[in-house]
C-alpha cells in the first residue's frame, strides 16, 4: 500500500502517525494492499479555497476527501494484471483541527488522526449526510480510531519494556550483526 503525504501547511505534526493511521483504517477496512492514497497538510487559505470552489461553502473545513477511483473490493490481489487503485486524495487542514482538538480535550495529533480515519471513510464511499448513514460511519469511525489508539499503546508499551529490559539485562545493542560495532543506550 502506497501513501504519500505532503505537510505544506507550516505547522509540525507527525507525519508518520497520520500515514500510520492511515494504513491502519484501510487495513480494516481490508482494502486492498495495491491502493494508493495521497494525504496532504494545507494552511487555511488553501483549505478555504478548496472548500469554496468544490463544496460551495463559505471559509476552511478540518478534512476533505477527494476520491479517484471506483474500488473494486471484489477484485483479488492475486488476480491477473493486478494494478494499483488510486484512492484518491485526504486534505487536512491543522490549523482549522488545532481549534477541535482544544475543544474535544485531545492533542492535534489526535484529532488529524480522527480527520484521517474520516476522511478515508469518505474514499470509501461513506456519507454522513443523513442520520442513518452519519451513525453508520460515525460508529466505523470511532471504532477504527479506538482500535488504532489501542495498538498504538500497545506498540509504544512494548518498546518502552524492550528498552528497560535491555537497560537491566545490559543486552542493549546485542542482536546487532555481526562486524557491527554498538554503543550501549
């Protein structure tokens, strides 16, 4: 699965994290590992006109979803003459979310996070322009969101013990390979 992604909105996230989140959400949704998505960070400005000119809507948003390709969830990644899907595009706007993760009582990193989940959702064919379909994606979404923070902690835990094992076993820089000189933590 290839995503890229390019941070022009001047603010310093994580980039990794939000591919991360990214990758995670498509997994679950079992998408297939040939897609492609590309995720872009903008400033206000940039999230303004794009909101105008493809929404018709007045100032920035936090996410737009931008979808290239019909997903063929039927097709095989093993099928003849498999070829990537282009998903599509994510843009996020950090300054705009900034203000929702104060409101929310979460950090901006969290709340691109949420915005990344919806906005592949989005790639993905689902709406919340009714009430049925927004309790439909919304539940997708938190769902996806908790499970990706859950491994995420996980994952941080576990290096956490590695690295206070290796600190008490004095093993740190042990399984380097052969040749390679390792410099204890």
């Amino acid at each position: 699965m290839s995503i890229e992604i390019a941070n022009e909105s001047g603010v310093g996230v994580d980039e990794t994290s939000i591919v991360s989140a990214a990758r995670f959400a498509l997994d679950k949704m079992e998408v297939s590992p040939l897609a492609e998505l590309s995720v872009m960070l903008v400033t206000l400005e940039v999230m303004e006109d794009l909101h105008d000119r493809w929404m018709d809507l007045p100032g920035p948003t936090d996410v737009m979803a931008f979808p290239m390709d019909e997903l063929d969830s039927s097709r095989r990644p093993d099928a003849a003459d498999p070829s990537p899907a282009l998903l599509g595009d994510i843009v996020l706007c950090p300054a705009f979310a900034k203000d929702q993760a104060k409101t929310a009582g979460h950090g901006l990193i969290d709340e691109l996070h949420l915005l990344t989940v919806h906005g592949v959702l989005h790639l993905l064919g689902y709406d919340h322009a009714e009430p049925a379909e927004e309790r439909e994606m919304f539940g997708l979404q938190n769902r996806i969101l908790a499970e990706f923070q859950a491994a995420t902690v996980a994952v941080q835990r576990q290096s956490a013990q590695r690295s206070a094992d290796d600190r008490l076993l004095g093993t740190a820089g042990l399984d380097a390979p052969a040749g390679e000189d390792v410099e204890p933590a």
